[in-house]
C-alpha cells in the first residue's frame, strides 16, 4: 500500500512539472507575439509616415512650368538593324 501511494505522489510531481512546462511555453509564445504585435506598430506607423515631416520636400508646381523642355534623343542606335 506505501508502495502504491508513493507511485501516486512521484506520479502527480511529473504531472505538475509538465504542466508547469506547459505553462512556461504558453508564457513564451505570448511574449514572442507581443513583439511581434511591437513589431508591426513600429512598422505601420513608418509606412503611414506620421513621424515625418516631407513639408521641404515638396515641390512647387509653378517651378516646374518654368523649365524648359528638353529635346534630348535617349536611343543609342542599337536598336537599328544594319544591312550590307
């Protein structure tokens, strides 16, 4: 009977660190997908750029009138075919 009670306790020991185990990666997994939650905010407020102040960047469109047209020829004769 001792026998059978003392298997009884060790059995209940592993059954509680397993599931402290369990508990431990469960606590694991949240924290990782907290970060990774971070993560994404860190991102989607740089892609949204409201950290950013673009105002000097900006470019009037009155100056673009005022300059001239260029007559530039971009080919470089390649693309002709050459019979002999």
């Amino acid at each position: 009977m001792k026998n059978i009670f003392i298997l009884l306790i060790i059995l209940n020991s592993f059954l509680l660190a397993v599931d402290a185990k369990q508990e431990t990666k469960m606590d694991k997994e949240i924290q990782k997908q907290i970060e990774l939650e971070k993560k994404y905010a860190r991102e989607q407020t740089f892609y949204k750029g409201e950290d950013f102040d673009l105002k000097s960047f900006e470019i009037n469109p009155d100056s673009i009138k005022s300059i001239p047209d260029s007559n530039i020829d971009y080919s470089d004769g390649d693309d002709v075919l050459e019979m002999d």
